[in-house]
C-alpha cells in the first residue's frame, strides 16, 4: 500500500491505496473552506497552521496500515510553499521511520489522474484543468509524455469566480457560489469582452485579469439586486473564452478523447458547453467523480501506484518542494 499526502493549498488530504489493484482503502479530507470564506481567500499562514493540526489527527486514522506501507508519497508541486511543506516534511518522517521509500508528486499530474482512481489509466488523451490555481489545457500520453499547450497568463478560471465573489461579499470558494446566483440572472445583461479575441484570437492562452476588472467595475456601479446578472454575464464570458479558445484547439487536433479534471470542472455551464464543443468533433468526455473534482489526496496515491511501479523515487535531499509547476 501507498499511504499520500495532499496540502498544497486550503485542504489537508490522506489516502491509502493498494498498489496491485488501485484500491482506494482509505480517504479524509479536511477542508478549511469555512476558516478561510471571512477572508474572501486563502490565507497561506492561516493556512499552514491548520494543516498542522489536521494532518496528524487524519494520519493517526491510518495507524492500522502502518505495516504494509510500500511508499509514501506528497504534493511537491505546485502550490502555497508554507502549505506544501506541511506534507512534504510529514512524508519525510514517515518514509525515515517506516524505512520505505518516498515519492514527490505534481499536483498537475494528480488532477489528471483523479480521471483513474480505482481504474486502469487510458491514454491518449487531451486535459482542461480548470481550479483555482490552473487553467490549462495538456495533452497526455503517458505519465512522462504531458506537454502543456495552452495556459492562462494571468488569474485562473477558478480563481476568477473566487475574486468576483469575494467583490460582492459572497464568501469562499466563489465557484459554487457564483454558480448558484448566476442560475437567476440575465446572461446577456452586461457584455463583458470575452479576453484574448481581436489580434490576439490565434493566441492559444487564456486570461482572466482584464474579465475580473471589468465585473469590478460593473460590481460597484450595481445594488445587490444586480448581482445576480452580473454572475451570470461573467459566467457565460468565462466559459465563453475557454470554448473558444477550445475550438481554436480542436482547428488543428483532434483528440479521441478530451477530459475536464480539476476543482472548477464542476462548473455545469462550462461542463455543458463542453459537451457540445465536443459532439460535432465525435470526442467522447471524461470527467472525474465529482468528490475527485477538487483537491484530494485519492488523485495524489493514485499518481505514486504509477512512479512506484517504474521505481520513481525521492531521496531526502532531493524531495524539495515547488510552488511552481515545470509542467
Ligand atoms: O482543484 P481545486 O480544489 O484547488 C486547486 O488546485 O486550485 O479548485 C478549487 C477552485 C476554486 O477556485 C473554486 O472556486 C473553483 O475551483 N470551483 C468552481 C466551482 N466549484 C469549485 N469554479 C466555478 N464553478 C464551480 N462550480
Ligand atoms: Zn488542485
């Protein structure tokens, strides 16, 4: 068994998964939404602090498997350094107590293999990662073969609905938040510009700053009465880029299949309008559990069955954490 470890950002994960099957023993996920939702984000101290109190009380849940752990295994990359270091420190005094080997593991990777938890991995395939730190569009062929082919160059989707959130005094995550009160609102209300269109329509990227102040702007100059177009127009502007930036994609490739994975994956107006992106291109959807959605420590064991069977390990001295990602 591989006992792994998620703390890159608000939520302190373990899992427990059996290397010959893919079996998902054991999962807890202590989420820190609730702390950070008066601060409108992540605070990364406050951050740090309760990942240092959950962390231990989740490991000691998993005393019983303590004697056929095979590897340890942690988020390494990317994420908030004083979050990451959390996990990373608590897998180096497991793998030294233990005597069993540890394994780093990218975050990016991890939501791509929430795609397989408790499955066989199917390649090839091409992946959107939409969260709160990500918006990204990868195409994977294997654990070792994933080139990135378009990111955003500024906010991220996720982070975006946080923000615009966090404007209207809504609270943490935005995601969910948004989506709910834009349910109400008029679409077409306010014509936000979709970003990165005009000269800059051929360029395979995304942004998210430009979109997030022009809501700024329209946030002030509405009552709260207002809101709930303006959630609803940003919402149709934000999916609206990503699908045409996706069509621009699928000019020149045509992947069999393409996958959403990451926490803002459960969005249902970008799921849908996925879907139809998809339908006249014949690619099938693969989307992960909706608990696999957001940040877990499943995705994260999931990813080490894989480097454990090609012997990819970590020494003490090299496993050093990345707030950046080289993916
Ligand atoms: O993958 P995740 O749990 O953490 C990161 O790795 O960032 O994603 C969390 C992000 C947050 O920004 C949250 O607002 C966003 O995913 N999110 C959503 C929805 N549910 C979560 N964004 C848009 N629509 C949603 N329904
Ligand atoms: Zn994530």
């Amino acid at each position: 068994m591989i006992l792994s470890i998620e703390s890159s950002c608000d939520d302190s994960a373990i899992a427990i998964t059996e290397i010959a099957t893919n079996k998902l023993l054991f999962h807890k996920k202590i989420s820190q939404e609730l702390e950070h939702s008066v601060y409108g984000g992540v605070v990364p101290e406050l951050a740090a602090r309760l990942h240092a109190e959950a962390l231990p009380k989740i490991l000691k849940e998993c005393e019983p498997y303590f004697k056929d752990l095979r590897a340890v295994a942690v988020t390494s990359s990317p994420g908030l350094a004083v979050t990451l270091i959390e996990g990373v420190t608590m897998a180096k005094a497991i793998s030294v107590a233990l005597g069993i080997p540890l394994i780093g593991v990218n975050h990016l990777v991890g939501h791509i293999y929430s795609l397989f938890i408790e499955k066989e991995t199917t390649f090839p395939l091409t992946v959107l990662l939409v969260s709160g730190g990500h918006t990204q569009v990868m195409e994977v062929n294997s654990l070792s073969e994933i080139k990135t082919v378009a990111k955003s160059m500024d906010d991220s989707f996720g982070e975006s609905f946080d923000k615009v959130a966090k404007m209207m005094g809504l609270g943490y995550p935005g995601g969910p938040l948004i989506q709910e009160l834009a349910k109400n609102g008029d679409r077409k209300k306010y014509d936000f510009t979709i970003p990165l269109q005009g000269r800059q329509s051929s360029l395979l990227a995304f942004s998210y700053s430009g979109l997030k102040n022009a809501v700024r702007l329209a946030v002030e100059n509405s009552d709260e009465e207002g809101y709930a177009d303006i959630a609803a127009s940003f919402e149709h502007i934000a999916t609206m880029h990503i699908i045409k930036k996706l069509k621009k994609y699928f000019e020149t490739s045509s992947p069999k299949t393409f996958a959403i994975v990451g926490g803002a994956s459960a969005n249902l107006y970008l799921r849908s309008h996925i879907e139809e992106l998809l339908k006249p291109y014949g690619a099938k959807l693969l989307l992960s559990e909706l608990k696999y959605c957001s940040d877990n420590a499943a995705m994260i064991g999931r990813v080490a069955v894989e480097m454990y069977k090609r012997e990819m390990f970590h020494s003490l001295d090299d496993l050093e954490i990345a707030p950046r990602s080289n993916i």
